[in-house]
C-alpha cells in the first residue's frame, strides 16, 4: 500500500511518481482536458480530495458526484494503460 493516493495511482498506472504533483489542499475541480496520464491523475486527485471534503461536510450529494467523476477517470486511465 502507498502512502499516498498520487503514489498509488502512479504505481497502479506506471506514472512516475516525481510527474505527480503533491496533493495538499487542491483547487475547485476544473473542466480540464488535460487527457495526459499526469493529467488524469491530477484529476482523480482533485476527485478524490474534494469527495473527502464534502463526505466530511456531511454533502452525500456532491460526495456521489465527485465519486461518480473519480470512477470516469479511473476509467480513462485504465482504458489508456490497456493500449
């Protein structure tokens, strides 16, 4: 197990490591087309953080929609290691 989400996801995903940015506190989620491995990763980061922030905030709503985007790009990122 990594002690980080961006170090798991760069395991699972071959990414290095050092191309992820560290996590922190991460930005409202954007429309980004960043469609690169680094790219969908930074986005299942910014998923995945902002659906901790709204579990903690009690926000089952926007907690199942960020859930619901960090498995699409879960997927993008599967899909694109398959090729």
């Amino acid at each position: 197990m990594e002690e980080t989400l961006e170090a798991g996801l760069a395991k699972i995903f071959g990414t290095a490591e050092g191309k992820v940015k560290p996590s922190g506190e991460t930005p409202a989620p954007s429309a980004s087309t960043d469609g690169s491995k680094e790219g969908l990763l930074q986005q299942a980061s910014q998923a995945y953080e902002a659906a901790i922030r709204a579990q903690r905030e009690g926000d089952w709503g926007r907690y199942g929609e960020e859930i619901k985007r960090l498995g699409e790009i879960l997927n993008k990122l599967s899909l694109r290691s398959s090729n």
